[in-house]
C-alpha cells in the first residue's frame, strides 16, 4: 500500500521549476561578465578610464613644454601602471608616446571617448584588438590612455560568443530539468499501463512534491481499481455457480413431471433453462476473458490453429455456406471456435431465416472472417452499441431468444487475440460483421 506524501515537508513543484529558471539566469549573468571583463579592457568600462586619465593629465608639464619632459612624465606613468600613453593636440598631431602605438582621438571630438578597432586600423590587428580611452584636458590636448598587457579578443564574434555561452547554460540546467520531468515519465507509463488493462500497475514515490503527491495518489487508486475489479469479478463468478445448482434442480424436477404435464409447458421450461444455461455460460467466459486481459501474458497459451477448417465445422452444423482457404492464426481454438458459432448464431437469430454465408479470406497480414444475412440490418448508430454487453437492436423481438452477450463475446475475443470486430450493412439488404485476426 502506498503512503501519502506530507505536504508541508519539501519544496512546491513550481518552487523548484522556479529555482532552476533563476539560476540559469544567474550563472548566464555570471557568465556574461566574466566574458565580458576577460574579452574587453576594465579600462573602457564606466568612469574607470575617465578617472585615471584626469589624475595623468593633472600631472604633465602645461601646454608648450618641450618633448623630452612630456616623455619623461608619460613614462613615469607608463611604469607606475603599465599603460601605453600618448598626448596629441587639440588638432590630433602627437606631441609625446611612451609604449605600443595608440591611434589619434577622432577628428572633430569635443569629449572623451573610446578608441576601439574600427577607430585603430593603422594599428597592428593584435593592438587594435585592446579598447583605448581619448581623454580631452583642460587646455585642448588629448591624452590617449590604453593598458599595456594585451587582452584575447572574442575567438568566434559577441554572437557566436554569446550563443556558445546560450548552449553552455542549457547544458548545465538539463540535468535539473530532465530530473523534473523523468518522474513525470515514469508516471505517464504507469497510467497507460492502467489504461491497457493491467491492474498491478504501479509507480515509485519519489520526491515530497506535487509530483510525489500525485505518485502517491495514483497507486491508492489504482490499488481500489484492482480490489473493486477483483470483487466484481468473484462475485460475478460465484453468483453464475451458485446459479447452476438450482437450474439442475429445476432441470431435475421437470423430468419428474413425467407425461402427465402439458407439451408446451415442458417445452417453455426447458427453452428457459437453456436461456438460463446460455447466459451462465457466457457470463463465466466474460468474466475469464476480463481476468485474462489483466494478466501480463494473456496470449502466453495461444496456438496455431487453422481458422478455415474450424470455421467450416461450425457453418456445417449450422447448415451455413462456407467459402474460403485454410488461414492459420494463433490463438484459442476453443475461444475461436466461440467466435464463430456466436456469429452464426446471431445471423440465424436476427437474420430473418435467411442464408447465412461465411467467407474467409486475407488482406496484408490478416485473416479477414465475414458472416453475412439477408436480415432487416442494424441501424447505423447502432453499429457499435450491439457489441455492448445486454444491449438489445431496437425491433429486435425477444422471442429470437439470446441475453445481448454474444456479440460482446465476440468483441472481446477479437481484441484478446489482436484483432477486430465491426458490423457493415450488406449490398442488397443484410448485414456483415467481419473479423479481422493478425495471420
């Protein structure tokens, strides 16, 4: 018996789809800027490179000054802080350079800005790579400021950059999706191995969520299912025995009567009895076949058996035609036999004392079995109804005899060996019901 799931211990399902889409998010922000301080220079990002470049400006020689000292002044900040520096006029020409070669500030600039590749072409490619910072001074010069190590650029572009770190956060967050969903998985199978008939079916509990929960929930319904089923059915099997011994006393008692009683009235008696022993009979072979669709294995006794020969035996009983080659099929002979004889007692029954005519024949990998009267037919939206247990055609007189489980049977004992049954209306008046059995 499955226990229930606390619902106050552990966290909300929708707490932890929401977690894992949070941390996805995180880890690709995390991820972003650790490309982005790797790929680009800390130098050119926010008020870092306006801040150094206006503390070396403050400390050069004043506008005038001789090449030599502005050298000299550049190159102490170039060891202080391994910088490449260099100082242009208010019209771009260069005044004094310490370390690699910077590009001019642009023409025409009245404020600080980057100097990025598209801006550094005379440069070297590996040069233009490394973002630098033009820094306008209060007397109109330009002081270039650029970091002295070089930086790797993006090796494939930002979007192909981006779309690789895309593929790597879904990667990582996989494993705690697919954890999520494989219950899910396991618990789908379980409810169609319910719906396919087998009772025993049941999933792990796994977890203390809604998931959990719904596990739980499944296998005490699924549990009731099997005890309501398993009830019916011992019931439904001792009633059809218990039945049987008062019908042999009835049986007994009206051959007692001797010939004092009157003709029709032993004759109803015995009809009676013979419905009475028919539907027992049937109800017992429901309630095996129902048993049998639950079992794991309910085709692990089936043999070959040769449809047309079982088929002829009974159309001969009957006085029916038959038409058709020898088709072997595995299954239940005795169930098959069944079949057959239902078929051709419903077509004797219903079908108006007309010739009943049996064909057999294959098509693709079936065998196809076709019974056919001349009767009234049946009604297109009844077509279906007729293969329910106990239900009855409308116009279909009583006195025919039958109690409505035949052609269930019949159904039933199709799809037991993998095959169908259905009822068509007849070209010219009549029906065909045709069963279609995997050769």
């Amino acid at each position: 018996m499955s226990v229930a799931v606390p619902r106050r211990f552990g966290p909300r399902l929708y707490w932890r789809i929401w977690l894992a889409v949070s941390a996805t998010i995180v880890v690709f922000a995390i991820a972003a800027a650790a490309l982005w301080r790797f790929f680009f220079d800390p130098l050119a990002v926010g008020p870092v490179g306006e801040t150094l470049a206006a503390t070396i400006a403050e400390t050069l020689p004043a506008r005038g000054a001789p090449p030599e000292d502005l050298e000299r002044a550049l190159s102490r900040w170039r060891r202080r802080a391994a910088l490449d520096l260099a100082l242009f006029d208010a019209d771009g020409r260069p005044l004094a350079q310490v370390g690699a070669p910077l590009p001019p500030p642009r023409a025409g600039a009245e404020t600080h800005h980057f100097l990025r590749r598209r801006h550094a072409e005379v440069e070297p490619a590996k040069e233009g790579r490394r973002p630098a910072f033009a820094y306008r001074m209060t007397d109109g010069r330009w002081l270039v400021v650029r970091r002295e190590f070089a930086r790797r650029g993006p090796p494939f572009g930002p979007v192909a950059s981006l779309a690789l770190l895309a593929v790597a956060v879904g990667l990582g967050a996989y494993p705690v999706v697919r954890r999520l969903t494989r219950r899910l998985e396991r618990l789908q199978a379980g409810v169609e191995r319910l719906g396919r008939g087998d009772l025993a079916a049941r999933v792990p509990v796994e977890g203390r969520d809604e998931v959990a929960q719904l596990a739980a929930s499944f296998n005490d319904a699924a549990a009731r299912i099997e005890r309501l089923i398993a009830s019916q059915r011992a019931l439904l099997a001792n009633a059809s025995h218990e039945l049987r011994s008062p019908l042999a006393r009835i049986r007994m008692a009206l051959e007692l009567l001797g010939t004092d009683a009157r003709p029709d009235l032993k004759e109803e008696l015995r009809r009676d009895i013979a419905e009475l022993d028919a539907l027992i009979e049937e109800i017992l072979l429901a309630a095996r076949l129902d048993a049998a669709d639950g079992a794991a294995e309910p085709r692990a006794n089936f043999e070959e058996v040769d449809l047309a020969a079982l088929a002829a035996e009974e159309c001969a009983r009957v006085g029916a035609s038959f038409e058709g080659a020898p088709r072997v099929v595995r299954g239940d002979a005795r169930l098959l036999r069944r079949l057959v004889r239902n078929l051709l007692e419903n077509a004797r029954r219903y079908g108006a004392d007309t010739p009943v005519e049996v064909t057999l024949s294959s098509d693709g990998g079936s065998a196809v079995l076709a019974v056919a009267d001349r009767g009234p037919g049946v009604a297109v939206d009844e077509r279906e109804r007729i293969f329910e247990p106990f239900y009855r055609a409308r116009g279909a007189p009583e006195s025919a005899g039958g109690v409505g489980l035949g052609l269930a049977l019949v159904r039933k004992i199709a799809e037991r060996h993998g095959g169908t049954a259905t009822c068509e209306a007849r070209s010219g008046g009549g029906s065909v019901f045709t069963v279609r059995l995997p050769l």
